[in-house]
C-alpha cells in the first residue's frame, strides 16, 4: 500500500507538472514583471479619433431605443477596438462606451444629437498584458478558470514533491530541514 501510494504521487507529481509547465512558467515570470515594473519600462500607445455614427442609433428620443448592439459592432468592425464591453452609459446629451482587455482600454464619448463620436484607444504594451493576465483582469470568466485550474496544480505539484520527499529516507532529513528553513525566511522576510 505504501509502495503504491509512492508510485501513484511520482506519477501525478511528474505528469501534472508537465501538463501545468507553460502555466506554472507563466505565472513565474510575471510574478517578476509585476514585482519590479521599473526592469520592463512600456512605452504606452494613445490612439484618439473622430468619427460619425448612424444619428439614428442613438438619436432616439427614448434612451431605452439607443441601438446599442449596432454601435457596438460599429466601434469593432471599423476601429477593431478589442476588449469586453465594459460599460455602456445613456444619458439625454451623450452616450459613453468602455471597452477593457488585459493591457487594452477604448473609451468612446458619442454626441447624441449628431451622431459624432470620440475614441480614444490605450494600450499599454506585451508585459502589461502579461501582467493582467497574471491578476486575471479584464480576462474574462474563461481565463479566471485557467488562473483556479493553476492555482490547484501549483497546490497538487508541491504536495506531491512534500510526499515523494517522504519517501526518501536518505534525504528526508535534510529535505524537511530546507523547508523548515524555506518557511522561517518567508516569515522574516515578511515581518522585516
């Protein structure tokens, strides 16, 4: 039983580290690029633009009637804004759209009485994208799921190597000693 037990953690230590390894590698990285922003300075990129709408759209006298799909499909299919819609705002003079995505906001201010619109497009480079990710912003409920299946194969991979580790009588001792360790500097660390 015990010998079997030993098998079967190598075996899910071993294969879930290599299926979790482009995850696991991610997320260290950008652990670093989030711990120090000064090492991967990002020249932001401002994109700002003008532009006319059907006045139908949101001409309406009712703001229940805006069109806002077609607005929406608009902003895509001609300024290729990116990003999930993240607001939408109504009022009697003007509408306001917010589009976010990791490293990516489009904001639009739209004059409903003439139809123009101003955009205005930031983004802000790969290793704030890669940042965002890492924090699951603006992501999306797919991504936040990757971010939860990592977070338990991060978790299953370090008690799987605890377990293996305590089967080796040869270097049991010294192994839980560097842990011990490991645990007391993260604490000092942290109160210092």
């Amino acid at each position: 039983m015990k010998r079997a037990f030993a098998e079967w953690s190598r075996w899910l230590h071993i294969y879930l580290s290599m299926f979790s390894f482009v995850i696991v590698l991610f997320f260290s990285v950008t652990g670093l690029t989030l711990n120090h922003l000064d090492w991967f300075p990002e020249k932001e990129v401002l994109n700002e633009l003008d532009g006319r709408l059907n006045p139908a759209w949101v001409n309406a006298s009712d703001t229940a009637r805006v069109k806002k799909l077609e607005i929406v499909e608009f902003l895509r299919a001609t300024h290729h804004v990116k990003g999930q819609l993240n607001d939408f705002r109504i009022d009697e003079t003007e509408c306001s759209i917010s589009f976010q995505g990791p490293g990516y906001t489009a904001d639009v201010f739209m004059d409903r009485a003439k139809g123009s619109y101003h955009l205005s497009e930031r983004s802000l480079g790969a290793v704030a994208w890669a940042n965002d990710l890492h924090k699951g912003r603006d992501t999306g409920q797919g991504w936040k799921w990757v971010i939860d299946f990592s977070a338990i194969f991060m978790t299953v991979i370090s008690l799987t190597g605890l377990i293996l580790l305590l089967f080796i009588k040869k270097k049991r001792a010294n192994g839980l000693l560097w842990l011990v360790l490991g645990i007391g500097a993260i604490a000092l660390f942290y109160f210092i």
